[in-house]
C-alpha cells in the first residue's frame, strides 16, 4: 500500500481562505459573463435600430428573438455536456468563440433571416457560457463563499446588458445597428483569448475525473504550495445510483417539482419577453431611440441592486419573498400599460420592472437547488431552468405576433405582466411545501437558501 498522503482538494478549497488563486478565477468569471451579457443584449438595444434598416414591422423581430432562444436552450444543453466530459475551461472558451464569431458575422446580415441564422448561433454560446461559468466558480469558491462568487459574475452579467445599451444609445446613431454586435463580438475574441491564456481548470473537475493527471499536480501545487510532492488526489464526488426522472417527484418535491416547473416558466414568459422588446416598445410609447436604449440601460443596472438587494431577504424569509418583486414587476407594467405617462415617469417605470423582474428571475434560481438533495440537484435544477428556457423561445414569438396583428400597446404590455401573477402564487405555494415535516429534513442541513449551487 502506498505510504504517499491522500489529499482531498474539495476538502481543501471548503476550508482556506480565498486566495489569489480563487479571486482570478472569479475575476475571470465575471468578466466571462458580462461579455456574454454585452452578446445577449445586442440584439434587443439594436432591435429598433435593426427594424429601420430593414423597413420591417415591429412583430418581424418576433423570429429573430425566438430564433436567439432557441439557440440559448440548444446551448446550455450541449455545452453543458461539453463542460462536464472536457472540462469547465474547455467548454467555457468554446462557448465564447461559439457566440463571438457570430456576433461579428451578424454585422454583414443583409435580411431578417439571415440575421436570424447568427442570433441562433449566437445562442448556443450564450446558452453555454452561463453554466461552465457557474460550475467553475462553485468548484472554486471557498464553501461559505460560493454564492457570493456566483453572485458576483451575475453582477457582470447585468453589467454587460446595462454597457451594450450605452453603447447603443452613443454609437448606434453614427456608426449604425452593426456597431453592438462588433463591439461584442470583438470582446468576445479578445476574452476567448485571455481565458486561454490565465484561466485554470477546476480543481473539484480534475481530481474527479483525472486525479492521477499531471496537470491536477501542477495546478494544485500551484494554488497550494503546502501539497507534498507525492500527494494522492481523491475524490469524495458519490457515483450515485444512476438519474431516473422519478427521484424529481419523491415525498415532497411531488408538488415542489410541479410549482418549480411552473414558476420558471411562467417567470420567464415575463422576464425574457420584456427584456427582448423593452427597446421597441418604448420607441412605440413615444421615447427617442437614444433615450429608450439608455432607459434599458438603467434597468440593467437596477436589476443588479434588486438582485442583491432581494438575495438577501430570500435569505433571511425564504421563498415566499419572491411574491415581493413578482408583484412589483406586475405593478410597473401595468402602469407602462396607462398610456398616461409622461417620458421621464414612463422610463422610470421601465427601470423598476426591468430591475423587479431580474430580481424574480435570479430569486427562483436562488431557491431551486434547495429542494433537491445533492445526488439529483444538477438534473433538478436543469430540468426547472429548461423550462424557463422554453418560454423564453415562445413568449418573445407571441408578442411579435401580436405587433404583427396591430394589437394595442396596452393590451400586448398585460399580456407580458400577467404571467408573474401565477410566479407570485408558485412562490407562496413553494414556501408552504419548504414547512412540511418531510422537506423541513432536508432544509435543516442549511440555514439559507441561497447557500445552494445554482
């Protein structure tokens, strides 16, 4: 029997504090989603600007939105395996270029569809950049310090949505639609190429999967310079039984699956749908198109203190907090929807609901993980954020149609308010379900929600 020490990296990186080799990686993290974020919202600041050009009505970008889902769903499947078989850095650095080529390509579109085409291809690197990112971070994080990291990278996220919409707003009008995609696509090879050159694999990754490698040696003794030249590296990662689809619907989460599946995609009928055509729609409610993209600019960065702000209080109350910015995203909707208010109330409103209804969308993926012990989390989480990612391709289709057919402004705004009505009730129902003896059991191994991977 080898007399060589067995070292448990997870063990490790649980206890030490953060150190440099982690702040790097979150540094990186967050600057790999608010690139991503810059590419996700390309697309809706130039979507005016996009319409002019094309002397198309505001419902065709209904399919250039769906399309842009679409591939966002495809994405964070498939690149999703790519990340758990080759790694958190393979699959990250190909995700980049998967969405920055593309972003590049769009600005020589020369019709809908085909710009259509790029936005789905686009997709599949967006959809994937989201959970390489975050499984590194968690990998990497300090345990106590996990959702701070995976918070802090969101914060990129919206900060990249709130710059394109800056960008938008001063460039747009001198160099036309094409300058949001270059800028974001020019980042995006810029970043591709720096991740390659200073990013690490996970160390959690590597010791699962290739704990005798070379490389886990040299990066582990390079992150923890007291691991002795002849460490063994093991892993306490459980194999587990194998996934059957079932386990989602054992005691409690019979009902807590079913609510979770609805509130995600409820949610997302509300959250992506508003955030793709808030540009346009403020052009129709009568604000300039400089103001309108600085407008959703400024909701991008309410969205970050809402998310912050709101984190804490699911903290604290648990899931029925989320019923708070469900019914305030409804409520600044609605009053969108008057008709009676002036530019500087009218983008005002538009900021609230678009920070409210960020701050819904991370409140549910901050609660998910809760509900699923370890052994079925990933699957848990994956099958309820898919479908988020499923209405996300529909609502945004639906809202085009009904440009499209001359429906009044008024009543297409209610129509994306009133699906965070059965968010709030999924929420209190959700929070019930968390009371129960059953699942009381499995939430007494955590004091907060939110402590969860998401």
């Amino acid at each position: 029997m080898s007399s060589a020490p067995a070292i448990d990296l997870g063990q490790i990186l649980e206890r030490r504090p953060i150190g440099r080799f982690q702040l790097v990686t979150l540094a990186l993290g967050v600057l790999a989603l608010f690139v991503n974020g810059l590419d996700y919202s390309a697309a809706n600041v130039a979507a005016p600007a996009v319409l002019r050009a094309f002397h198309a009505a505001p419902g065709a970008m209904g399919a250039v939105f769906g399309w842009s889902f679409s591939g966002i769903f495809a994405g964070s499947i498939l690149l999703g395996i790519v990340g758990d078989r080759y790694g958190r850095k393979t699959g990250l650095i190909i995700a980049v270029l998967a969405y920055s080529v593309p972003a590049l390509l769009t600005g020589f579109a020369h019709s809908l569809g085909e710009l259509s085409l790029y936005r789905f291809l686009a997709g599949l690197g967006i959809g994937g950049a989201v959970p390489n990112t975050i499984a590194l971070l968690t990998e990497t994080a300090p345990k106590r310090y996990r959702v701070t990291f995976v918070m802090a990278a969101f914060v990129g996220y919206s900060t990249g949505n709130a710059s394109i919409a800056q960008v938008a707003a001063w460039l747009i009008p001198s160099f036309g639609w094409q300058v949001v995609f270059v800028v974001a696509g020019g980042m995006g090879l810029l970043l591709s190429l720096l991740l390659t050159l200073m990013l690490s694999e996970s160390l959690l990754f590597l010791a699962a999967t290739r704990p005798d490698s070379a490389a886990l040696r040299q990066l582990a003794t390079r992150a923890f310079a007291e691991i002795p030249a002849d460490a063994r590296f093991v892993s306490r990662e459980a194999k587990g039984a194998g996934f059957s689809l079932k386990l989602l619907f054992g005691s409690y989460r019979r009902i807590a699956t079913p609510l979770l599946w609805i509130a995600f995609f409820a949610e997302s009928l509300t959250f992506m749908t508003y955030s793709a055509w808030l540009s346009v729609i403020l052009e129709q409610a009568g604000l300039t198109p400089k103001v309108a993209a600085l407008t959703f600019s400024y909701g991008a960065f309410a969205a970050m203190a809402a998310i912050i702000f709101f984190g804490r209080l699911i903290d604290r109350f648990g899931p029925r907090t989320t019923v708070v910015p469900a019914l305030l995203t409804v409520a600044s909707i609605l009053a969108l929807a008057s008709g009676n208010l002036r530019p500087l109330p009218l983008a005002a409103m538009a900021v609230i609901a678009m920070g409210c209804a960020a701050a819904t969308h991370q409140s549910l993926n901050g609660i998910v993980g809760g509900f699923y012990p370890t052994i079925i989390r990933g699957n848990g989480i994956g099958y309820a954020t898919g479908m988020g990612r499923m209405s996300s391709v529909i609502g945004p289709i639906v809202v085009g149609w009904l440009m499209a057919a001359n429906t009044p402004l008024q009543q297409t705004l209610w129509a994306i308010a009133a699906p965070e009505l059965v968010v709030a009730a999924a929420a209190i129902g959700l929070d019930i379900v968390r009371r129960t003896p059953s699942a009381a059991a499995d939430f007494e191994f955590t004091q907060r929600i939110s402590e969860q991977p998401i």
